[in-house]
C-alpha cells in the first residue's frame, strides 16, 4: 500500500463507527416506512412454527434451507416489523464491512472506506438489506467468497482457503443463484492461473470441497428444480430487464447508469489495479451477464433484483475508478456519488404493494373490530390479514383457482379457503366485512372483486395496487 492509499489517522478512527451509524439509520429507516409484504409475511409464515413444520415448508419450497433455519431462531427477538427485519439488517452491515475489506485489499485504504460508503447508503443495499428474506445473507456470502478468493489468489494461505471455502458453501445453502456465480468466478480465476498446474489443481480442489459440502441439499434441489419447472413466475429476461438491473445497480438513476459503468471499468485500462479489477468484475459484473444470458435461454435464474449481488463488487469497482482521477475531480465525484446515492434513497418509494398494504393498515386499523371477516382474493393479502389482524375471521376466496407454491400454496391450510356461498351467508346474517384483493398476486382476482363490488353495493377503495370492499356502511 503506498502513503497516496493510506487515509488520515483522524479519519482511520472515525470513518467505521460513523459508515455503520449512516448504514444502520437508513435501514432501520426503511424498515420502519411500511409495514411487512407477500415474500416477507411467507417467510413469517414458513418459520413461525414447530421445528417440524418448518422443515416440511421448506421441503415443500424452492429455496436452500440456510434461511429458514436461521429465520426460525431469530423468532425469539419477537415479531414486530422491526425485529422480523433485523435478521436482514444484520447481515446487511455485515455486507459493508466486508465490502470495505475487499475493496481496501484490491484497491487500496481509500478505496476500501469509498466502498463501505456506497454500500451502506446505496437505495437498493440498504432495501433489500432490510427485507426479511435471504437476500442479504446471499450477498454476505458471495461478497466473503470474492474476498478470500482474492487473498488466496494473492498470498496462497490456507486460512483464506478455508474461508472461501466455507463462505461459498454458505452462499448455496442460502440460495441456488450462488452456483451461477460461483462457478463463473472458478472459470475466471482458472483463466488468470492458466500456467500454474499446482495452484489450478488446488483452485478445482477448494470447489470440490464446496460440493462436498453442498452434498446434502443435492437431493432437496433437485426435488425443487423439477418444482420450478412445473411452476414458475419468473418469465425469460429481455433486454429491458438487464437495463433494468443496470439503473437499480447505479443508485436506481437511468442518468448514472454510463457514468458509473464507465467509472466501474476504469481500472482495467490501469496495470497497477487490472489484475485487482478483473477480479471484481469476474466476481460481480460478469455473474451478472451469465445469468441475464443463461435466462434467455429458459434457465430461470435472472431478475433484476437478484442481480443485486453485485452491488458491492461494482461500488469497489466504482471507488477505484473514481480515486483515479485527478484529486480535485476524485473529491467532487465522491462527494457527488454519496449525495446522489443519498438522495435516490429518500426520493424512492416504498415498494409497492407494501406502500399499498400500509395505506390498507391504516384504513382497517381505524375500522376494523374484532369478530369482523375478512375476505381475501389472494394469498398477499390473506397473509397480510392474518399477522396484523389475528382479530379478525380471515376466508380465502379462490374461486375455484389452484395455488401454485409461490403463491404459498403449500402454506396455506384448506380451513381458510372457501366459496363464494361464504360471502352471501356473511352478508345475509348482517355482519360486518370487508374484502382485500392484490393486483401484484399471482392469481386472477376479477371474479372475486366483482363478487365483492356486488355483494357490497359499492365500488372498491383503491389504495395503490391494493383495493378495499367494505360490507357493512361506516
């Protein structure tokens, strides 16, 4: 490291509890902005039960079994919207710091602390770090197994062996994508090693270990691929969905997109950081690329907010282009990049449905008694129901629809689920209800709302992609 890449003694000291002060206050903040959704009230519903029935959930699911098991046992901190999201939180600090240490070993001290910053306040880092599902433990993983590949690769130490063994290990029992990455990274450094027999062989050797390791989820995945082929949601990725990838990865700002692709492969056109910069992108940006091209063939592997990985192989990327500049420019360029990461976070949106479902809350917080039934044309909205309004008399209102297992249909038991007879004897008996219906579902809500629209006499209350009947005057 030169005396150029090392920072002030001052700010050595100060730069990590105020990066991890910053990245706590915009998760927890986000966190906070609206109220839990489909994918994080499954995995609410997949863990908050008996041992046994979690592994029953899970075997019926598509995903590892990392996440549940560690879902299960964050359930002592308690169930309030906070204490769910914590899990994700957690690892998501964990993920800057672990940036910071990738970046300051490929690039330099000043790199490293640039890094951190971008993570902890990039818009999408600091939502799906947030999210109470295994996103955030995903890109923990990965970016540890980019990180001790790198020092491997430079020093030849067991340790950092072990380490990227065990991290990439992790990344596949938390989620399936890890092996599209993972094994584009083994071709990569393979390429980088071409000539050095001893150490290919010792490379191929730590992915077999990774295999070993993986080994007793071999027979549960293959079980869940043909699940996912049967029934998918995820349809073949376009060229729109790989911008798509690209704007959220640059801070969600279509205007940055060729300024921080640009900035990104600067360091390429440098000796000094190309070995360093190849790495990354062999880490980050090019996964990306597979996946996106692999998913136009049919493989079900790319959406845009998977793609997420990358962020923080591209903020080490970015740091390292931006720290070529000259001084006075580099300076403006960070303090412009932070700003703007800062400000798409603010100016962002809650997620949609959640957005939707708080507008929801607030209007049957008012309304709601208990005792009242709430219908549901879909499993969003149900779930939804049930954890804030334990209260009430939820009924699933199918109309005669099948539910496939995204839609939770392995979770949902058939006590709740009714027919339409259910709404008329309801409103017969003069009680009160009201009815939910969720356009982002996966099921064709029509017949339902217009069942619902009849047996109310009123058109819904439109609350984003949410809609809202009442049975009964206010």
């Amino acid at each position: 490291m030169t005396d150029a890449d090392r920072l002030p003694r001052p700010l050595e000291r100060f730069a990590a509890p105020l990066v991890l002060l910053v990245a706590i206050a915009l998760r927890v903040r986000e966190a906070l902005r609206a109220p839990l959704w489909y994918d994080e009230l499954y995995t609410q519903g997949a863990v908050n039960r008996p041992w046994e029935e979690v592994m029953r959930v899970m075997r019926a699911d598509v995903h590892p079994p990392l996440h549940f098991v560690l879902a299960h046992f964050w359930t002592f901190t308690g169930h309030s919207d906070l204490a769910v999201r914590g899990l994700g939180i957690l690892a998501g600090l964990a993920g800057v710091f672990v940036a910071w240490g990738f970046a300051r070993d490929l690039f330099g001290a000043r790199a490293g602390l640039f890094t951190a910053a971008l993570v902890a306040v990039h818009p999408w880092h600091v939502y799906f770090s947030q999210e109470a599902r295994s996103y955030p433990w995903l890109w923990l993983f990965l970016s540890l197994s980019a990180w001790s590949a790198w020092r491997w690769s430079e020093r030849g130490e067991r340790r950092d062996a072990v380490l990227f063994v065990l991290s990439s290990a992790l990344a596949l029992w938390t989620h399936y994508l890890a092996g599209v990455v993972l094994a584009l990274q083994w071709v990569w450094m393979l390429a980088r090693l071409r000539g050095d027999v001893k150490r290919s062989l010792a490379w191929t050797g730590w992915h077999v270990a990774i295999a070993a390791l993986f080994a007793p989820v071999m027979p549960l995945w293959w079980t869940q691929l043909h699940r996912a082929g049967g029934d998918h949601w995820m349809p073949r990725p376009t060229v729109g969905d790989l911008y798509e990838a690209a704007r959220k990865l640059a801070f969600g700002a279509s205007y940055l997109v060729p300024v921080v692709f640009v900035l990104a492969l600067a360091p390429l056109t440098s000796a000094r950081t190309r070995r360093a910069a190849s790495h990354a992108l062999g880490s980050g940006l090019l996964p990306v690329l597979a996946c996106w091209a692999v998913g136009t063939t049919g493989l079900r592997v790319f959406a845009p907010k998977y793609m997420m990985f990358a962020i923080p192989t591209l903020c080490a990327l970015l740091a390292a282009g931006t720290l070529r500049l000259p001084r006075a420019l580099s300076a403006t360029v960070t303090v412009a990049l932070l700003a703007l990461a800062l400000r798409a976070g603010f100016v962002r949106a809650p997620y949609p449905e959640a957005d939707a479902l708080g507008r929801a809350k607030r209007v049957l917080d008012a309304e709601l008694r208990a005792g009242d039934v709430l219908f549901h044309a879909d499993t969003h909205t149900l779930l939804f129901g049930e954890h804030y309004y334990p209260q009430a008399s939820h009924r699933l209102l199918l109309m005669g629809q099948r539910l496939p297992y995204y839609e939770g249909g392995h979770l949902i038991p058939d006590s709740v689920r009714v027919e339409a007879g259910e709404l008329v004897t309801t409103r017969d008996h003069g009680l009160r209800w009201f009815a939910l219906a969720a356009r982002p579902a996966g099921l064709d809500d029509r017949a339902a709302a217009t069942l619902f629209e009849a047996a109310s006499g009123a058109p819904a209350e439109t609350l984003g992609v949410v809609r809202l009947w009442r049975g009964q005057p206010r």
